[in-house]
C-alpha cells in the first residue's frame, strides 16, 4: 500500500512541476530589421494576437522585442513565422520564468 501512495504523490509532484513550467515567462527575442516605431505597433498587434502572450517593450537600437506568456511557450518556429509574415527576420530568444 505505501507503494501506491508513493506513486501517487511521485505522480502529483511531476503533474504540479509541468504545470509551473507553463506559468509565466518573460521572452527577449532577437530580430533584425526594426527601424521606427510604425515597426514596433505591428508587431505588438501579432504578438498580442496570440492567447497568453502580452507584448511588453521593444529597443529598437537593440534588435530586441520583450513579451511576457502565461500559460503558453513560444517556439523558435512559431517567431520566425511571425516574424518573417511581418518582414522581419527572427534570429533567437532568451527565456526567464518568473
């Protein structure tokens, strides 16, 4: 009996450490092409467009757009889709869970 117990609370943990993974992130993602601000507003139409994803800043000299996700994770293939139908072009991301 203890060993189901154990199973069950292994399988608990892991169920509730998955769930803390999808919480909230901050992504700083690398593009290139961004010139003005004209840039900047569509693509935080797209990115706000994605259920879970809020676009937080973009430095413009940097390259570098921020976005905070709940609850969603944001593949390289999914940016560079994005990003490319917007005109620019997706280099990477850095991720940090909050």
């Amino acid at each position: 009996m203890n060993i189901v117990k154990t199973l069950s609370f292994t399988l608990l943990l892991a169920a509730l450490s998955t769930a803390a993974l999808a919480g909230n992130a901050v992504y700083s993602i690398r593009v290139d092409g961004l010139a003005c601000p004209y840039c900047a507003y569509g693509i935080e139409k797209k990115l706000n467009a994605i259920e879970g994803v809020r676009f937080r800043d973009m430095d413009l000299e940097k390259g570098i757009v921020t976005v905070e996700t709940h609850d969603v994770t944001l593949s390289d293939e999914q940016l560079k889709q994005l990003f490319q139908d917007a005109g620019f072009t997706y280099r990477s991301k850095q991720v940090t869970a909050q």
